[in-house]
C-alpha cells in the first residue's frame, strides 16, 4: 500500500480566496481520492479521479492528477468557512489497503 | 438511505480491559474498512473485509481483531487494552472495495484510563 503526502501541511486564507493543496505519491496507482474532515460533518469523501483522467471537477473543486510526475492537486474556489477542514488523498492501486496521510489543515478566515 | 452507523458513540474503559465496536454499513456495501485515528498517529487503516473475509490487514498488534457478518455488519475488538488505544475509531462502508468512494460513520471515541 501506498499514502499520499498532502503539501502544504497547513494553509491559512481569507473567505473567498481560492485553495490550492497538493498531493504525491510513490508508486503507479489506479485512481487518487480526496477526503475532507471536519468537526461538524466528519469525513467526507470529495472527488475520485482514476489514472486515465487528467482534471475533474465537482462544484467550487478541481482536481487534477499528473501520474508522469505521480502528483495531484485540489482546488477550492472561492472559499467559505465552512471549508475549514483537514483535507486527505490517499491513492489506491486495485485491492491494496488505502492508507491516509497527515492530511492539509485548511483555515478560512471569515 | 442510512448512512454508516457505529455503536457504540463513546466509550470509556480500562487498562487491559477488552472492546467490541459495532459497525453497521451501508446498505448494500459489501466492504467494510476500520481506521484508528490519534493526533499523534493520525488515521491509521486497521482492516478491510469484504464478504466477511479480512482482504487487508493494518500494522497493528494482534490484540486487534475484527470480523464481518453475512449482513456486511462488522465488529472490531480491542483485547488488553492500552492507554495508547484511546482514539477515535471510524469504519467506512463501500460498495466492492475501499480503493473506490467511502462512506465514513461518525466513528466511536474510545478513552482508557
């Protein structure tokens, strides 16, 4: 099995600026997940992208995912306070055990 | 549709001591996976079953175990407990495997004394 390293590990902006977070990992995968936690709703599974895809998009999230340079980054428009979470990508490659990082710990400032 | 459930919420034991932790997944999810989460270790993968078969095995000790039923209802159990075993234990439900998306229960707060 294999983690993702979420960069930076903490990342503090003001409502309505945008997010970037970054992710990588070692070895070939078949899709890349991202998670959010929070106090309030516990976590939360964001997005999927499989090895074939090179962006995706849900709502006010992008992601995107570079498997030449085994690297993928979230993008949050737009932010809310509500958004104050830590954020996690564990990558997965078939049946293998998928494992979380430290996670980013994003604060929005109201 | 329900989401995941775990019983017991909170949890309070003593050293060696044993628990059992509940887990009722989504249903029909076939694949269940526990997670030990700690400021200091952070979240940590425990097991994964799948038509009551463990299919993963974490880096913990023996002393704990899981299980998962014909209904896809999972138990985790925690024999001579530590002080280092208060954490926040969370299951996830899926639909095959864990590789794809998850749905987490609100998890189970376990504090030794």
């Amino acid at each position: 099995s294999q983690q993702g390293e979420e960069d930076p590990q903490a990342l503090s902006i003001q409502e309505g600026e945008n997010a970037t977070m970054n992710c990588s990992y070692k070895t070939s995968i078949n899709n890349l997940q991202w998670y959010r936690q929070n106090s309030g709703r516990g976590l939360v599974h964001l997005i999927l992208i499989r090895s074939n895809e090179r962006e995706k998009h849900s709502g006010r999230l992008r992601v995107t995912l570079d498997t030449s340079k085994k690297s993928s980054s979230l993008l949050i428009t737009a932010s809310r306070a509500a958004d104050t979470a830590s954020y996690f990508c564990p990558p997965s490659g078939g049946y293998q055990k998928v494992t979380f990082g430290i996670g980013t710990k994003l604060q929005v400032i109201p | 549709k329900a989401g995941v459930t775990q019983t017991p919420r909170y949890l309070i034991k003593t050293r060696g001591q044993q628990v059992t932790l509940s887990c009722s997944p989504i249903s029909g999810h076939r694949s269940v996976s526990w997670y030990q989460q700690t400021p200091g270790q952070g979240l940590q993968f425990l097991f994964e079953y799948f038509s009551e078969t463990q299919r993963n095995k974490g880096n913990f000790p023996g002393r704990f175990s899981g299980r998962q039923f014909s209904n896809s209802r999972s138990e985790m159990n925690v024999s001579t407990l530590e002080l280092g075993d208060s954490a926040l234990y969370l299951c996830a439900s899926s639909l095959q495997s864990s590789a794809n998306e998850q749905f987490f229960g609100p998890g189970t707060r376990l504090t030794v004394l």
